[in-house]
C-alpha cells in the first residue's frame, strides 16, 4: 500500500526513472532484489519496478531493512521541507536535530512536546515511517558514513561526530545499519586526501547562490565574516576552540562545498545543521512557487530569480543585534555600528587570521555594556541591552521548536523591538517561512506599485501567500532593488 505521506505513486516511478533532483529527498527508493534504498537521483541503472518499495525517510528503508547506497549516497539528500507545515512535527524533529536523544530517551522528547510516548511514536511513523530513536540512529550513522567517504578523520573521531563514545558500540552500529563495518568503507572508497576535512551539502534545484552571498555579503559582520561573490567564510568557536568554515558551490554538482578547519568532531553536526539553515538547502522551491505564483507581481519576481531563497543568519543573537543596531539607520551605518560593536565589546581570538580574529559579544557582556560609546542613540542602547538580557535569561531564544506566534508575541514584549523588527529576527535568524514583516515600507510600496498600501492592508494582501510568506519577502525586495531600512 503506498504511504499517503509520500508523493504519489506515479510521480515516485516518474521521479525514479528521470532522476529528478526536484524530489531528492522526499522519498527513498527500496530495491528488494538488493536489500539497498537509494535516493530519487541515483546513477545506477533503474531496477524492474515489481522489485521497488517506496519509503518517506531513509530511517524508514532502514527500519525496513535496507541499507544505504553506495553510489548515490542518501546520506547528502536535503530534508523534507513540507514538515514545516507540520507545526508539531517540525518541533519535535527540531528538538531531535538538536540532540535532545543524544543522552535521553525518547519519553524526554515526548515530555517535551506535551505528547505521551504512544502518540509521538504514532506521529512519527504515520509521517516519516519511523521512529524517533530510528530517525535519531540513522542520522547518526549517515553523517558517519559521510565523513568516513569523504574525509581523512580517524573513525575514533568519526564516532564522535556521530554521538558515540565507545568505539565498539559505534562499530556495531554502523555494521548493523550499513553492512558493513567502517573500516571496509573507508577501504572500499580509497584514500581521501588529508588536510581540513570537506564535506558535500545537496540542496534541490534551484539555488540562487549568488544571489544570497550578495544580500549576506550587505550585512556581514566585521572581524567574524568575509563574504565574497563566490564564497562565504566566517570563524567559529567551539568549545574555547577557534576555526574557520569556508562555504562554496561545486560547480559539477547541486552541491555546496562545506570546508571544515580544524574543528572538534563533536560539533560538526551542528556545523552542518546551521549552514543549510544559512542557505535554505532544504527548501522545496517547487511548492513554494506553486502557492506564490498566483500573485501577478511574484510570479514576475520567480521568473527573474528562480532560485532565490531565504538567506539565514549564523547565530540568532547575532541577528537580532545586528537587527537592533539597524533600526532607522542605512544598512551601511549599521555595519559601521556592528564593526564598532564588535571591536569594543567582542573577544579577540589570537592565532586567527586578521579580519576573521572575532567573536560575537555574548549577551552577559552586551546586557551591561556602556553602548553608547559607540555611537548609539540611547533609547536604542536601552533596547539591545534588553534584546541581550532577555537571551541570557532564557526569556528569548532562536530555536525553531517554537512558534512563530510565540516568538514575536515573546520578542515585541522588549522594549524598542516592533513587529517589523521580531518578523525581521525570525525570517533571518530563525528562517521561519511564514515571516512577514507587513510595516516594513519597502513592501508597501512595491506592493502599492507606487502607492504605499498601510500595515494593515499589506498584511491583508499577504495571507493568499501562507505559509511561504518570508520568500514573498525576498522577492519583493529583489524587485523592489531595495533593502529595508532595518536589517
């Protein structure tokens, strides 16, 4: 029987036999006669349809039995986007990435979803045809089987990726899932060239690449990113540990190319996890369009830049700073702001490059900083000082388990932060979908086609387009040739 939470069964056989990137991971391909399930894309030549089953994750073909392909590697597939919609699955699958079963059970989740354990376990495999410990261990063990393809790492640091701390059990696992233990798979693939680990990221087709780099590239944070037309590099610190990530496309493949720099193992999976986040990697652009195109003016603004998407922030703290210092002023005078912020208040990192040698102040220095010593008006000194506060109290956060309801109902709770400013820090920092910030004058004016429609009428005109109103956003500006006044 086909599962109703995939695509139907003519496009899977469609998708399959085209090797259609559009689908690449929205569903897996089990070959029986094989016992291997492959991404929609594989190489390989198609098998006799009698001998192919159809599973919404790969923790689905795993659980099943199957185990991961050699060739196509579903370890690179994109996520599902449409699980956005799902508001409660999407925050339990946040929840899992965020690796709440990295050390508990799968009751902790459910206890925090407010769900039993019956009903999440149910949720999941209705959905996703697993588990949650099933999605959790073959995550586990495909970003394993990555790292182990594609770079130099000792597998006792693989394993740390990965989330184990025995070498044994690590070994069991991946022989269980993977056929194979991983010392066969590093064999098997060849010697990898040494030096900083490089790691593949698949996104689904298109991908205005360059076109994110430019509008980052505008609101870059001095000392912490260098953003080029074809690159995008920033240092990171981890645990006390500073290194650099550079990011760039594969021109060969609909990949980009994620360079690791001398970083612990056991951050890599959030590494990963924020740089798809950056670049959108797991949109599914073909429904986003589907539900926008009807609209006359975005339809124009799809056909011009297909590819473009939501351009995410690294950290959500920073954003929202970033997002502060920009009120009433031009994007230019608040990266003046954001280099004067940075230099007075943030760490020095010895050792790193010069012009990548910062750290981001964290919220205990800024909720106390003297802010107008860097040419801050004082009211807007007083509302970052409590943008800060609120973090480092834990009364605002950027996880994208919640609600985008919850979050603007939280942050315009500060004094200085409006509706346009909260939509703002949940578009970028968050890359919540349905985003929207109608008072920003920029939309009303393109939207006006002239004449400035009002907060109330923007917002009216943008419900047609939920819940992908934060790529409406991105097309307006575009089109618009503008950038809004905060940012």
């Amino acid at each position: 029987m086909h599962n109703p939470s995939l695509p139907s069964y003519e496009q899977c056989e469609q998708a399959r036999l085209a090797r259609d990137a559009r689908f690449d991971g929205l569903f897996f391909t089990a070959v029986r006669s094989t016992g291997i399930y492959c991404r929609p894309v594989c190489p390989a030549p198609p098998p006799r349809p009698r001998n192919v089953s159809y599973f919404p994750s790969a923790a689905a073909a795993t659980a099943a039995g199957f185990r991961p392909c050699l060739r196509c590697r579903p370890e690179l597939s994109p996520d599902d986007a449409s699980l956005l919609q799902d508001h409660t699955l999407h925050r339990a699958l946040t929840l899992l990435n965020e690796g709440i079963l990295q050390e508990q059970a799968a009751s902790a989740l459910a206890e925090a979803m407010g769900l039993s354990a019956r009903q999440l376990q149910r949720l999941f495999v209705a959905r996703l045809g697993a588990t949650p410990a099933q999605l959790h261990a073959t995550r586990r063990l495909l970003l394993a089987k990555q790292l182990l393809t594609e770079t130099a790492l000792p597998v006792t640091q693989v394993a740390l990726a990965a989330g184990f701390n025995s070498l044994r059990r690590f070994n069991s696992a991946f022989l269980a899932g993977c056929g194979m233990p991983p010392s066969a798979l590093r064999r098997q693939h060849g010697t990898v060239q040494g030096g900083e680990p490089v790691l593949r990221l698949a996104y689904r087709p298109p991908l205005d690449f360059r076109a994110m780099l430019a509008f980052l590239r505008k609101r870059s944070l001095p000392g912490i990113e260098q953003i080029t037309e074809d690159s995008y590099q920033r240092v990171i610190v981890s645990n006390g540990a500073a290194s650099l990530i550079r990011v760039s496309a594969d021109p060969r493949r609909l990949e980009l190319r994620l360079q690791l720099g001398t970083t612990d193992p056991r951050a890599i999976p959030a590494i990963v996890a924020r740089v798809r986040r950056v670049f959108d990697l797991d949109a599914d652009l073909s429904v986003v369009h589907a539900s926008l195109a009807q609209e006359p003016l975005l339809a124009r603004g799809i056909a011009e830049r297909p590819g473009l998407r939501i351009p995410g922030g690294w950290d959500g703290f920073e954003v929202a700073a970033r997002a502060v210092l920009g009120q009433q002023v031009s994007v230019a005078a608040a990266t003046t702001l954001a280099r004067r912020l940075v230099d007075s208040f943030g760490q020095h990192l010895p050792g790193m490059p010069e012009g990548l040698d910062r750290q981001f102040p964290t919220p205990e220095v800024l909720m106390e900083a003297p802010l107008e010593t860097i040419g801050l008006p004082r009211s807007r000194a007083a509302t970052l000082r409590a943008v800060a506060r609120a973090c480092a109290e834990g009364r605002l956060d950027f996880s994208r388990a919640q609600t985008l309801e919850h979050f603007v109902q939280r942050a315009v709770a500060l004094p200085g932060i409006g509706p346009w400013t909260a939509h703002y820090m949940a578009l970028r920092a968050m890359g919540m979908p349905d985003a929207f910030p109608a008072g920003d004058l920029v939309l009303q004016q393109v939207l006006g086609q002239g004449q400035r429609l009002s907060e109330k009428q923007t917002e009216a005109r943008s419900q047609a387009w939920r819940p992908w109103r934060a790529y409406a956003v991105l097309h307006l500006w575009h089109l618009a040739a503008a950038t809004p006044k905060e940012s």
